[in-house]
C-alpha cells in the first residue's frame, strides 16, 4: 500500500465528506475531463448521492489491486481526486455514462467518522492537498522544456488532436500542466498515482516530462517498424511482379510446361469418364476456368483441387461379380460362428441379384451389444460378394459437413466422407459400412444423422449430392451396411430407411464353439505358438466363458485366451526353446488365470417364504435374479430396495394391488396390509435393476409372505404383470432360459405369448427344462406355491395361517363361500 508523507502541509487545509467511488486502473488527475463507464452497485449509489445531496462532487481514488470486485479500505490509494459529475447516461444494460471533471487533489482518513465499507457505498472525510509553492525562474525554464517536447509527441502520435496540443501549450503554471499532460500519457496506473501523490510541482513536471520523453521514443520506434514492415511488404509485391515476367519470359523460351497443356488432359480424362451430360458440362466450364487463370493464383488451386476430386471418383464403374451362393455360405460360416439371420439375408439378396440384372443395393443395420461380431461380418459380406470393402466411423461426429462435405466457399473444403471413401475404390458399387452410427451428435453445426436420411434411402441416393461437389452422384448401387448398439439414439426416419438386423449375444454353447474354432487358433498364430504348445479341454472352456468373463460378445474372452498364450510363450522362452506343452483343464484353470472373476446367479437349495427367483435380461446375456420380501409389524409403509428403477418399482406396487384385490381368496382381511410394513429387496444392491418383466416374481414372493408358504426353490419365473393379474409377454426369452438352465432350475414359468419364442432356444437348453406357459397370476401361483394345489389356494380350504394376520395377532377366520 502507497503511503505518502506530504511536507509542508497545510494543517488548516479544508476537510469535508463526500462519497467515494473506486476506480480500476484509472487515475483521475485535476484539470482533467473523462468519461467512464459504471455498472458496480456500490459506485452507482455513490454517484446518486453525490448528486442529490453533495452538489455534484464525488471522491474518485484508485484500487491498489484491480480484480477485487469489493475492495476493502487497505485496498485503496490514501490519495485521489475531488471530482465534479458534469453529465449522466443510463444505458438499457443497466450501467451508466458518466463524465468527471476533476478539481483537486485530497487525501482520505479511513479512520474519520462517516458510513463504513460494510455499507452500500462508503462516505470518507477528505483533507484536501494543496501544492507547495515553486521557485519561479526554475518553473519558467522546466515548462518551456514540456512545450517543446509535448509538440513533438503531438507530431509523433497522431492520436493526440493539434486543438489539445495548443491548449495544453497555453499553461504556464508547472503543476496545472504536469496535471493536463498525465491523462494523454499511455503508462501504468501505478506510475500515474505516483505522480498524483506529489506535492511538489517542479517535482511532478520533471516526472511528467520524463515519461514525456520515454512516450515519444516508444511511439517513434513504433513509426520505424511499421515503416519497415510496409517496405518489405512493397519489396514481396515486386518480387511477385518479377517473378510473373520471368515465368511469361521462360513460357515463350518453352522452358516450363504450357497450362494449357494440362487442360487439355484434363478435359482428355473427362471425355474417359462416365459422367452424364449435365455433370460433364459442369467440369468442363471449371477446366475452362483453369485455362484463364495464372497458375500461381490462390483461385487456381482450388479450382484444381476441385476438378482432381471429380476425375478421380469411379463414376458409374461397377465391378461385374460371379454370384455362387454355396461359395458365399462357405465363407460366411468360415468367418463366424451362428448369425444365421443376418448370413440368411446376405444370401437372399444374393440370390435374388443372380436372377435380376439391377437391384437396389439394401440398407442393412445391425443392432447387438459389443464384441458380437457386427463389424466382421460386414467384412466378411464383401469378401463373399467379391466387392471392395469400406468401414467408416461415425461414432462422435457432430457435424453435418463430415456426411455432406463444406461448400466450396470455406477456405479448405473438402467432400464429405461418402465421397472420401468412394474415391479410395475403383468402383462404384463397394460395401460401405457406417460403423456406430447410433454415436452421432447434434450441435450448432447441424445433424449429420438428418444428412444420413439422403444417403440411406433407395428412393433418394440415386442423385446424391455432396456441398463440395455440387454435383448428383449415383450411391444406389452401394451395399450400405450400418451398425449400432442401442436403436433408442437413432431418430425414427432413419430407421425407417434401415431393415433392423438384432444380433442379441452369444449363448454360452456358441462362445465355447468360437474360442476353439476361431479364437484359439488366432491367438496361437499371433503369439508365435504350435497348436501342439497348447491344449484346452471343453470343460476348461466353458469356465472360462461362465466365471472369468461376461459379456454379450467375446473380446473379453479372446483377451483370457490371449493371457493363458502368453503363459506358454514364457514357460517356452524359459525353457531354451525346448518343448513345452500345457494342458489346461478346470483343475489347474485359477492357476493360470488367477481367482474367478464373476459368479453366475444359481437356484436356492431348499424352497423358503418370501424368496422367488427371477430371471433378467442384461447387455451382457440372461442373469437370474432373487427377489426378497420381509413383514413386519408396522402401518403400512412398503420399502422397495435394490437400485431399482421407475418401472420396476410400479411393478412391486402393481403386485400388491393385485394381493389386495385378492385378499377375500387368500384369507386375508381387506386392510390386513394397515397394520404391516413390506420390504421388498433384490440383492447385488449395487447394480441398477430395472424393466417389467420380474412383475410376477414381485407378485409371487410377496404372496408367498402373506400366506407363509414357500416358493419352489428349483422354478424360474419372467413375466409382466397387471392389476388383474394378467401375464404380458418379455424379451429376451433365449438369454434368460439360458441363465436359468446355467443356474441347474428344473422348471420356468413364461408368458403364453412367449410360448412361439421357443423356436430359437437351442435344444440343448429345452431338453432339460420344463417350460410351463402361464396367462395369469393364478396359474403362476398354482405352480410356485410349494404344496398348493389352485383348488386348495383360492377355494378356501386350505389350512394355512398367513403370516399377514399372525403379525397383527388376530385370530384367522375362513371365509365363507
């Protein structure tokens, strides 16, 4: 903090109190007119104090550190100017304009009387500074020095308008003048308030007159290189004049290839092309352009760059193919394992095209979780149609220009990636594949997915049209192939444009055919291994499939192959190349691959109340999942816990409102559920759960607490459940039978609806279950209830005390029928 002794002071010098505005990097010096801008409240109140009740003067003193928005007393100057408020602006954004007009120095006591800083705005007792007197012969000598050089900076710094200059030239008093020059002077705010604290006049000129020198060094210099850079701008000017008069000097002495020359063989390559008429008529007004044009020429360039993107796409090149769909089905089931519906539609297709001449290339998307194979078989579809193969990313593209391409108007526009994949193959008809399309994002830069609608439409994408190119470019012939993991990001049209593929995940069956057929040999290979180093049994295998990954596709189980061939690689280096061979089984698997990853859900040994097993369909395959309900005395709360979510929850309470509209069947009074609290919990609390198929197991472990009968330990259930008890169909039924057969239940319970769903469960997995059809809520009961027969359970004759009723201690009465 600046703190300045002033000598010679007055100690008669007038005190007063006015308000006080802070000011950021502005030194405010008297004798001097400024406008400034004001939006802080803190100031805005001080200048309407000022002029309602201080006769237009206000303190103005400046901020020792800037950024402070609500600067505190130690963040001030002691030294500032008594201001006059001459005129003020109120701006529609709220701030005001106003214009100072600076009177005299003072200096503030913060310890006076007056509002403090915890206030709006503070008022301050003032002191007013008065400038020591100044030896007269020495004054005269110093000013005529700051004429001469404030004439010179007015020649300099053409900012500083001749009017100001005379008028600041008419003073002749050393501390008027070192105050009128200071505002007009480029320095820090800090150097300014020093100047502002000195009450020696001959002092303040001789400081004012020093940076009035250091001004007009700075701004000459700044003169010269300004001068120097436009000579060397002048000297690049007639560098370029020369050099175009040697290149015309060394064209007539044919020493440099003639431009017209290379139009000529452009419009050569054009004529090569199979471009329709209205295209061809285009390009050849470009290649006109080009011969009109200096090749040195920025606009050359890019009429250049144009008509090379044209000459070199494949226009209406079509490759002639040999269809044989038996060596087609070869090499698709060579390439995967199972997906027999999208392999069935690629010979369809294949099919058909053999018996028609032209067909319209179809628009396939797969739709499965990752690591299935959606990508390869997209690969492996070119390699079995004998077309150029071409995958393009579109997982975080945003704008619509990466579809579309710029317009040749931007500076570096180029085509889209339609168009870049087109010009790497020498035909018109490859198999693109647009690889996570469901990734695309919207911005300000536009939708690529609404550029897609275009592309991906067979009645549209025979005249498409690229912003770069201008021009319509056949795409019909394309095979466009598209791949995604969630439908749900995808707008509607642009699946309506698409033929829906699902490719759901592999069965545990299918993984183990995979890793011995296609991952094992593959990791053999890139490990430098003979099949004779390894050996993994069936059981070893599946193993490794059911604890060691999960997954709807198989990346992580190539990775645990991967691992147990890195092991024999260095048992092999360790041993000096001699002959290592390992045989893993499901003995010796957790030495090689470490402790079990993961757990499969199974059924509970022995039946007990209130616990039902469910089973759920996850991105990762079918999982069983245990549904527990508790009573307790209470009144009435129901607790759902779990992590479950919305749907899931409104399946709990759909289930109970069924119980209850069924209380007079079960034995139970019609406000039994008053007097009991409910909790319902599915364990793995941690996982989010949600979706309505477990709606009937809800329904069967809470009335299997109610009428404390226990469900069958060894019986599966999915299903949706209503308020009157009816059983809605699901998906995923082929993953969850699998999860139920993997955790050894005997018996499932499954929607009627569902029952044509059967066709796709392998038979492996059928013949060891039962699979029992239900319609309603009391056929699933019928079957769960351990004990029970449905006669017994809704016609009043069993025997059973519910626990409900036991809860609240009153004695069960049978109902009368």
């Amino acid at each position: 903090m600046s703190s300045t002794i002033f000598e010679g002071g007055n100690e008669s010098a007038e005190k007063n109190i006015l308000p006080m505005m802070s000011l950021r990097e502005v030194v405010m010096f008297p004798r001097s007119i400024v406008p400034l801008f004001v939006g802080r409240e803190a100031s805005i109140k001080a200048i309407e104090e000022a002029i309602s009740e201080h006769d237009k003067k206000i303190f103005l003193v400046t901020q020792e550190f800037p950024e402070k928005e609500k600067p505190e007393p130690e963040d001030l100057f002691r030294v500032g100017t008594v201001s006059k408020i001459l005129q003020m602006l109120r701006l529609p954004d709220g701030t005001i304009k106003v214009l100072f007009e600076g009177l005299y120095r003072a200096q503030w006591d913060p310890q006076a009387d007056g509002k403090t800083f915890d206030d709006v705005f503070p008022l301050v007792s003032l002191e007013t500074i008065e400038d020591l007197p100044a030896d007269v012969n020495v004054t005269e000598a110093l000013v005529r020095s700051v004429h001469t050089a404030l004439e010179s900076f007015g020649k300099v710094n053409k900012k500083l308008a001749p009017e100001t200059v005379l008028a600041i030239s008419t003073i002749r008093t050393a501390g008027k003048l070192a105050d009128s020059i200071m505002p007009h002077l480029k320095v820090e705010f800090t150097k300014k308030q020093v100047i502002l604290e000195m009450t020696d006049p001959l002092k303040r000129l001789e400081a004012v007159y020093e940076l009035l020198l250091g001004e007009i060094e700075i701004v000459s210099i700044e003169k010269r290189v300004k001068n120097r850079v436009k000579g060397q701008m002048e000297k690049n000017q007639r560098e370029y004049y020369l050099n175009e008069q040697l290149k015309a000097i060394n064209k007539e002495m044919g020493r440099e290839d003639d431009p017209q020359s290379e139009a000529q063989a452009l419009e050569e390559q054009l004529d090569a092309k199979k471009m329709d008429d209205e295209s061809r008529e285009r390009v050849r007004k470009e290649i006109k352009k080009l011969r009109q044009m200096a090749p040195s020429s920025a606009e050359y360039t890019v009429v250049r760059n144009y008509v090379d993107w044209i000459m070199e796409l494949p226009w209406n090149e079509y490759k002639k193919v040999e269809l044989n769909i038996a060596e087609a089905r070869n090499i698709l089931d060579e390439d995967h394992y199972g997906l027999e519906k999208p392999k069935e539609r690629i010979l369809e297709y294949m099919a058909v095209q053999s018996l028609v001449e032209t067909i319209k290339g179809p628009i396939l998307c797969f739709v499965g979780p990752p690591g299935v194979g959606k990508t390869s078989i997209a690969r492996s579809i070119a390699r079995a149609m004998d077309r150029e193969f071409v995958r393009l990313s579109l997982g975080g593209v945003r704008d619509e220009a990466e579809i579309r391409g710029h317009r040749r108007t931007y500076v570096g526009a180029l085509p889209g990636k339609i168009i870049h994949s087109l010009r790497r193959c020498e035909y018109s008809n490859p198999v693109i594949c647009l690889d996570e399309v469901d990734k695309m994002s919207t911005d300000f830069r536009g939708d690529p997915s609404s550029a897609l609608l275009e592309v991906l439409d067979p009645e549209q994408n025979g005249t498409f049209s690229d912003h770069y190119l201008d021009l319509d470019y056949d795409l019909s012939k394309i095979f466009f192939i598209t791949t995604a993991n969630d439908l749900n990001s995808i707008p509607g049209p642009l699946q309506d444009r698409m033929e829906i593929i699902r490719l759901p995940g592999y069965l545990e069956t299918e993984k183990t055919q995979i890793a011995k057929k296609f991952l094992l040999p593959k990791q053999i290979s890139e490990h430098g291994l003979k099949t004779d180093n390894i050996a993994v049994s069936d059981s070893a295998m599946l193993e490794i499939v059911r604890t060691y990954t999960r997954e709807a596709g198989v990346r992580s189980l190539e990775r645990e192959i991967a691992k147990i061939c890195r092991k024999t690689a260095m048992k092999i280096v360790e041993a000096d190349d001699k002959a290592q061979n390992i045989h893993v089984t499901k003995n010796n698997l957790a030495k090689i691959l470490g402790v079990h990853k993961y757990s499969h859900g199974s059924s509970e040994e022995k039946s007990l109340i209130g616990v039902a097993t469910g089973l759920a369909y996850t991105q990762v395959g079918g999982e069983m999942l245990m549904v527990e309900v508790v009573l307790m005395p209470g009144k009435g709360k129901v607790v759902i816990t779990g992590k479950l979510g919305e749907v899931m929850q409104e399946s709990a309470q759909a289930a109970l409102s069924y119980i209850r509209s069924r209380s007079d069947l079960f034995g139970l009074k019609p406000n039994f559920h008053e007097k009991i609290d409910i909790h319902v919990h599915v364990p793995e609390g941690a996982i989010p759960k949600d979706g309505p198929s477990a709606g009937i197991t809800l329904c069967t472990a809470m009335a299997s607490a109610f009428l404390n009968v226990p469900v069958r330990h060894d019986l599966a259930m999915t299903g949706e459940i209503t308020l009157r008890g009816r059983v809605l169909p699901i998906g995923g039924l082929r993953e969850k039978l699998l999860a139920a057969h993997r955790g050894l239940s005997k018996v499932v319970l499954i929607p009627a609806e569902n029952e044509k769903d059967l066709k796709e469960v392998p038979d492996t997995i059928l013949k060891d279950l039962e699979i029992i059809p239900v319609e309603n809520m009391d056929q699933v009961l019928s079957h769960a209830l351990e004990s029970l027969t449905a006669e017994e359970l809704f016609r009043g004759k069993n025997n059973i005390t519910p626990i409900a009723l036991t809860l609240i201690k009153e004695e069960y009465q049978p109902p009368t029928h």
